[in-house]
C-alpha cells in the first residue's frame, strides 16, 4: 500500500488530469444534465493529503451521486490547490466558464457549521480520526471515516454510542470488503466450505527500516501546525513529523502499522468469520518498537496469538517475521488473511485468491447458505446508503470491533506482559493491572481534545 504518491500523480495516472488541469471523464459528459444538483449529495472532504487525495478522485468519478462542496486542510497550498482543481472539473462537467462551489477551509469547525454539508469524508492522520468524526455526528453529518479508527478503545466506544444515537450513515475506510475476491473468501469460510474454520492467519507490512532525526525545523508559512497537531501533545515541529511516515510512526498520532495496515487483513479475519460484533478473548505474544533515537516510536514488529471465544484461533503477525510460516503453503505476498479449516484453506490479499484446493474457489452457493452485502465500490456504498437508508459494508461495529483487536496487541507488548485476557461483552481487560489499564487511555490536548473527554 504505497500512500506517499503525490496528489498531482495520482489525479494524472487516474485520469483526471492533464497538464492542463482536471479532465471530466468521458461518461460525464453524457450524464451530467440528467441529475438535478438536488439529488446529489453533497461532502466536504476533510483532509485532502495522501489517502485524502485518492478520495477526491473517487468521489468525483461518482460525480452523478455526490458533490464536493468544501476541502478542508490545514496545508494552505493543499486545500487552495485542490479545491481549484475540483472548481475546474466541475466547471468543464456543467459546461461553464468558471465554477467556484467548492471552497477551501482551514479548519473543520467551519465546515461542520455549512447546513448545506450532508456527509464529511474524514482522511486526517490518525490522532484527529475520532475527534472530527464526533463533532461531525454531532452536527448530524453522515461519515466516511478512514482507518483506523482512533487511539484508544474507548474513543471508537463513544463515536459508536454517537453514531447510533444520530442515526446517521457511517463507513468505515477498510475498502477490502467492497472487493469480490475478500468476499468470496469470507463467504468461503462462512460457510465452511474448506471445513469448519480452525485457525486464521493475518499479516502485514509493521514500519521497520523507517528512520527519522528528532529535529527541530521551522514551522513552514501556509501551514497551521498548532491546528495539526490538534488533540495531540505539543512538539517542536519538523518536516518528518508531518510526513505520511510520520503521522503513521510517531505515537503521539497512531499506534503503528499494527493498526494503520492491521485494519485491512484483520477486517476480512473478522468478517470471515462471523465476528463483526466481538473480538479475540485471549492475547499471548511478543513485540518491538524502532530503536532508540529515532523520531518514529510506534510498534513495528510483532507476533501475537488471539483465541476466541468460538474456538478459533488467530495468528497476527508483521512482514518481517512471516514470510517463513506464509512460504510453507502458498506463494507470498507482504499482506493477507487466510482461513484455515478441517478440510483445506483459502487465502486472501488484495493481488489475488488462492486456496488448498482450486476446487473451493469454484464453490456454487445454494440456497440458504451465507451471502455478504455485495459492494463493489466503497464510496458509492455508503453514498448508497445515505439516500436509501441502508446499512453499509463497513459499519461503526466491526470497526470498533477489528480496531480493538490493534489495540490489545499494543497494549500487550507495551506491558511487558505475556498475555492479555478481554471480555468481548463488557468490552473490558480482564484481571489486568494498574499499568496495563492505563495503556487503555490516552491524554488529549485542550481545547482540541476536549470532545474526546465527554
């Protein structure tokens, strides 16, 4: 998963711009006057850098359903920069010389306050996640969330509790499941088709190699980093602590890859295996952060078992430590999940499927068996579900519930401990120490953080 393409590319290799600026696609041009505006939905997209970026591409390629009416960014060239570039597609899409119904926002308040904004897609680093999602349910905006969810159990708890109590529509950033191979997979294994599931394996990339000097630098013009920096601690700036690499490492604004890529192939695990409404009750395992010295400190490698309560047991691991177990039945990838039952195994990650027998992936559903919600676009789901009022393939629950297995395995390693016990139901550690549960909580910073401590 390579986040560190520029916007400008990506907007290019994806076809919507030249070097003359944003192209409308050439389905457009025969749609665009069959809808009328008022039947879009219209989104503010706060965080426009990175993933933010890819979203801004999707959801114009949905340009009949949705309209993008604000980009918020604290990157002053970034949100100027791509708010000028969706004026320009817009413009060309409805024929007009210049178009200006997108606006660029410092801050997210601003935006929350438009009575006009129906949904916001949140793609922050991950320390803003659950306070932008709480003032946007607050305000009654539906909510397209990237992973991970938050930095703390209890923040996705209490998002949850808001969400529902809003009624509003809430998709979860773990695209895999709008993808047909993942649920054929989880279907596979739903319906024990390789046998009734024993065990499972997920993997994926944990950070290590990653280096950054703890530096101070000069706090660039255009850009409001006390703003960034939000809920988290204040730190002398630098240029890496702002960085992808940085927002994903430091562990003022994340708990690591072990949540950031965890996210993908532990959601297809939980989704397979009917456990979007809890998580493992056992946690057993080792781990290492980046050495000493580096500005990254987040977990970067780690080996943990899970069991749940139904039996299955669940081996979470990093990049650098499975290739060796990944290589004694089938070819490698740097990611995936793979269902292991009494009669073979199937195996998933975002190039292909592969299974133990080529037979379970020719597999014919009868009636009565197990069939998933099928999404084969993760942004046109949830805009789906605002305008009929349906759920979406990635709902608030099973983000609490996959964000939470991330979590317990920092927790874990971040203990000393060489077990962890959790019950799913009450959502609490069992028989942990003082130490131990205060790695369940996190301090925020005033006035920034102050949602996070209702």
């Amino acid at each position: 998963m390579n986040e560190n393409i520029s916007r400008r590319n990506f907007l290019r290799n994806a076809g919507l711009i030249t070097a003359g600026g944003l192209v409308v696609p050439s389905f457009l041009h025969s749609c665009a006057k069959k809808s009328s505006p008022n039947d879009k939905i219209n989104i503010a997209m706060i965080g426009v850098g990175g993933r933010g970026s890819n979203h801004v591409v999707y959801m114009l390629e949905l340009a009949q359903q949705v309209q993008i009416v604000a980009v918020c960014d604290p990157f002053e060239n970034r949100r100027n920069d791509t708010a000028r570039k969706i004026n320009e597609f817009y413009a060309k899409q409805k024929g007009l010389a210049t178009y200006d119904g997108c606006v660029a926002y410092n801050n997210y308040q601003d935006v929350l306050a438009r009575k006009d904004v129906d949904a916001v897609l949140i793609a922050t680093p991950d320390h803003w996640h659950v306070a932008i999602a709480l003032a946007a349910a607050q305000a009654g905006k539906h909510i397209y969330l990237e992973k991970p969810l938050g930095l703390t159990i209890q923040d996705g708890q209490k998002l949850r509790k808001l969400v529902q109590e809003k009624g509003i529509a809430f998709q979860y950033g773990t695209q895999q499941r709008s993808d047909s191979k993942f649920r054929l997979a989880a279907e596979l294994a739903r319906n024990e088709v390789m046998g009734k599931v024993e065990r499972i394996d997920v993997w994926c990339a944990g950070g290590k190699g990653n280096n950054a000097p703890v530096i101070t630098e000069p706090n660039p013009a255009g850009f409001d980093y006390e703003l960034w920096q939000g809920p988290a601690m204040e730190r002398p700036y630098s240029n890496a602590r702002v960085s992808n690499l940085g927002a994903w490492h430091i562990y003022d604004y994340a708990i690591g890859f072990v949540a950031g890529w965890g996210a993908h192939p532990l959601d297809i695990a939980q989704w397979g295996n009917n456990s979007d409404d809890t998580s493992p009750v056992e946690y057993t395992g080792t781990g290492s952060f980046f050495e000493a010295g580096n500005l990254y400190d987040t977990l970067n490698s780690w080996d943990i078992h899970t069991n749940y309560a139904n039996g299955v047991q669940m081996h979470f691991f990093s990049e650098d430590l499975c290739r060796p177990v990944i290589e004694t039945y089938r070819a490698y990838n740097d990611h995936g999940t793979t269902f292991f039952g009494s009669k073979g195994w199937v195996s998933v990650d975002r190039n292909g499927i592969q299974a133990s027998d080529p037979e379970i992936l020719k597999h014919t559903f009868a009636d009565g068996e197990t069939r998933l919600p099928v999404s084969d676009n993760h942004a046109k789901n949830f805009l789906d579900a605002i305008k009929n009022n349906t759920p979406t393939v990635s709902p608030i629950e099973s983000a609490v519930r996959s964000d939470t297995i991330s979590h317990l395995c920092n927790i874990l390693v971040r203990s000393g401990k060489t077990s962890l016990k959790w019950d799913p139901a009450t959502e609490t550690l069992i028989d942990a120490d003082e130490h131990t549960k205060s790695l369940l909580s996190r301090a925020s910073r005033s006035p920034y953080g102050d949602i996070l401590k209702g």
